[in-house]
C-alpha cells in the first residue's frame, strides 16, 4: 500500500489530540505520564495506519529516534552514577555545609544563579550543571529553608543559560548548523535577548531571595550541620571530584568521559576519606546512598542518586521518544507548519510561529535535537523570503526548542531535571525565567521593531 501525506487536517486532529490527552490527563485527573504517553503513541499508531504505514515501519521510526538520543539517555544512567558516587564521597555533603556557613541568605538566589550560568556557560552543558553544581545548590538552599520549587528553578535557569548561549553547546552548534548560519553570528544575535534575560532573571532572584530570609530557622540549620559533620569526615579533599571536572569541563574535555573520571574521583574519596566499602560504593552507585544520619533533613539531602533512581524518568524519556519517531518520519509537524506559514503576513507573526513550533516540535517529539532540526529546515527559506538574516531563526530555534525543553515534563531534558533535582517540572517552570523571559523579549520586539536583524545584499545575493 502506497504511503500518503498526512492532510493539514490531520495533522491538526493528531496534535490536539496529543496535547489534549497529555495536558488535561495530568493536570486535571492526575494520571501517570508514562500511561498517557503510551495512549499517545497507540492512538498515533492507529491513525498512521490508515496512511499506509506497516508496524514495521512503525517500529523503524522508533528505533530511528532512539537512535539519535542515545546520548541523552546515557546522560541518565551517568548522572545517577554521580550523584551516588559524590553523596558517598561527602562532596555534596561538604558543599552545603560550608556553602551555607559562607553565603549569606539574602544573596543566595542571585549568586547561586550566576554560579550555574558561569558553569553552564564554561561546560555548554546544562546536564551537567544541574546534576554538579546545581545538586549541591539545591542542599544549600533547601537548609536554608527556601521552597525545593524556587531553588530548583533557579537552578535549571541558570543551567539552560549556558546550554542556550555557550559556543560549546552542542544545541547551540546544532541551531547554527540547521540555520546554515555561521555560529558566532548566531550567539551574537542570542545576546540580544538573553543578556537582558540575564539582568532581569537576576533581579528576580535577589527580590525573591529577600522575602525568604527571615523564615530561616537557625537551630535547624545548626542541627543539620551537625548532622552532616557526624556523618561525614567533611574536609575539602572532599572537593576534589567537582574540582577535577570543573577543571576538564573548562579544558574543554568531552562530557561523558568527563563525568566518568568524576565518578572515579567520587569512589576513590568514598573509600579512602569516608571509608566506604567496596559494595557500599556498589550499591551507591545503583540504588543511592542509604545512610541514616539520625536527622531527617539531612537523610533527604544525602540519600540520593544511584542508576535507579533515574529509570523511572529514563522510561517516561523512552515512551515520549518512540512517539516522537513516529511523528517525525511522517511528518505530521512538516505538514502543520507548512500549512500555516503561507499565512504569515509580519516579522512578528513569524518570529511567534518558529517560537510557538520549537515549543511544539519538544511537545510531540519530547527531544531538543529534533525540534531543532526539524524547524530549521522548514524555516530557512521563509526568514530568505522576508530579508530576515538566519541569525535570527537560529535565535528563535534556540528559544522555542531549547528553553523550553525544561519546562515540559516528558522531554529528555525536562524528566532529567525533574529526576535530578527530585522537583517537579510544574512545580519548579514557573521560577525558570530564562525559560521564558528571552523569547518573550524576541517576540515582543519583533512586533515593535526591535532586536530585528535584516538580512544584508550581499548575503541576500548569495
């Protein structure tokens, strides 16, 4: 049987469907993610039938996109492995201990922020930041008695800061490449909006932080110091497995062997500073730390980690990744977009739809990777059409797929933060303001004229 293009139609009925079922199963009655997705995925299935498509093609397209996210999904395997490695070590421990003894609550919020975007901005990696920096942050500010959703999503802000603007983020270099833009063209057209971003995201945090500062509860935190001290042998050799991966993060070293020596330095501390046994350090590694320090505030900020505790997120990733196989390879989305963009009539309008499709393409495809490239090919000769440079699509690509990752549940990024961070996604999005506050200013200023970057003649010609 001869395949068919799905019609606007079709394309249209698919989406709303997907979203419907997402959106008003989890919000409204609560229901499991993994179940719906899988709905999702039978229903799309179904329908796709109908085109001409075998269950074997069916299952093609699914292996093909685990295949390009295979990457993404070591991360959680990884990261789990951190996490464990450096809760057994004291080296989380031992940064919310001294952190807190050092930073002064008030600033906390703003300076934590600028920390993950310093880090986020050297590595290129907001997985990284989140399950390093971004885990003992959390600890810190959690001790100091801010709401787990405010730190969390400052965190993940400034995490995604990097990942959005760093010339060594894979994202941005894929966002570049699917423009066909050169790349510092691309990251200077992204500071146009994230540098406000940055200012106001700051400012946000110091206002935050402030009313929180006279509800810390001084004899709970001296009770968790004291908590922390005696059950760890805190000391700063403890440091050494962050300070080894800042340092190969900064040398520019690839990211997993990076994490893989930062889970070596994490054993090697754990048994010769904390004396931890070899299956101690085993079990750590797998299941998460399972000491008991005697104080419940401490055991919920050491007893973490472990490859188990991300597979709950590593299936949701999985499921939302063979749904958005299907969807890619027959190009339901190619469809929509095509559909609608012959109605564009302003720069703003445009600008809106490649934002509104990037958030979109991680809604149905649940990848970053995907979205991005997908609506760049779609996307390029319409920027040519209106004399916009491609810088600005480039731009927009990175605002609508790569912030806003994050902030839906069943993307690889948003589960991975959530698992991590041991936050909601819902609970926590609402604090990301990078997430939201760049292509906020994009748009806006696309429809009164601002941050615009006309293309020139001589690139026009070319």
């Amino acid at each position: 049987m001869k395949k068919k293009t799905p019609s606007l139609l079709l394309s249209l009925i698919v989406f709303a469907t997907i979203m419907v079922t997402l959106i008003v199963g989890m919000l409204v009655f609560k229901l499991d993610t993994h179940i719906l997705l899988i709905t999702c995925l039978l229903i799309v299935c179904g329908i796709t039938m109908t085109l001409g498509y075998t269950m074997d093609d069916l299952f093609e397209a699914m292996g093909e996109s685990l295949q390009k996210s295979v990457v993404a999904m070591m991360f959680f395997v990884i990261i789990g492995m951190v996490i464990g490695s450096w809760e057994l070590a004291g080296t989380v421990p031992s940064l919310i201990y001294y952190g807190i003894r050092t930073i002064k609550p008030e600033i906390f919020l703003p300076a934590g922020f600028i920390v993950c975007c310093i880090t986020s901005f050297a590595t290129g990696t907001s997985w990284g930041t989140c399950g390093t920096v971004g885990l003992a942050l959390l600890g810190m500010g959690v001790g100091m008695g801010m709401p787990a959703p405010l730190v969390a999503g400052m965190i993940v802000s400034g995490s995604i800061f990097g990942d959005h603007f760093s010339p060594m983020s894979d994202t941005t270099i894929l966002a570049s490449t699917a423009a066909k833009t050169e790349l510092y063209a691309h990251v200077k057209s992204m500071a146009r909006t994230i540098i406000p971003a940055f200012i106001i995201s700051t400012i946000l945090y110091a206002i935050l932080g402030a009313r929180y500062v006279g509800e810390i509860n001084s004899p709970e935190i001296v009770e968790m110091q004291n908590g922390l001290s005696n059950t760890f042998n805190l000391s700063f050799i403890c440091f050494l497995p962050i300070i080894i991966v800042l340092i190969l993060s900064f040398m520019k070293f690839p990211s997993i062997p990076t994490l893989l020596i930062g889970i070596l330095s994490g054993i090697l501390v754990a048994i010769f500073v904390q004396g931890a046994t070899l299956p101690e350090v085993f079990s750590a590694l797998n299941y998460g730390v399972k000491i008991d320090s005697g104080n419940a505030m401490v055991n919920k900020l050491i007893q973490r980690g472990g490859v188990q505790s991300m597979m709950w997120t590593f299936s949701l990733a999985f499921v939302a990744l063979l749904l958005g196989g299907i969807l890619e390879k027959v190009g339901y989305l190619r469809v929509l977009i095509s559909g609608i963009v012959n109605k564009i009539k302003s720069t703003g309008q445009l600008v809106l739809l490649t934002w509104f499709t990037g958030v979109l393409g991680d809604m149905a495809m649940a990848e970053v990777y995907l979205s991005i490239i997908l609506n760049g090919s779609l996307y390029k000769e319409v920027y040519d059409e209106k004399g916009l440079d491609r810088s600005m699509l480039s731009r927009m690509l990175e605002e609508g797929a790569t912030l806003a990752g994050p902030l839906i549940p069943w993307t690889t990024c948003g589960a991975f933060m959530a698992a991590t961070l041991e936050v909601k996604t819902i609970d926590y999005m609402r604090y990301a303001f990078i997430g939201y506050i760049p292509p906020i200013i994009s748009i806006v200023g696309a429809f009164i004229g601002i941050f615009v970057i006309k293309a020139n003649n001589a690139k026009k010609q070319a």
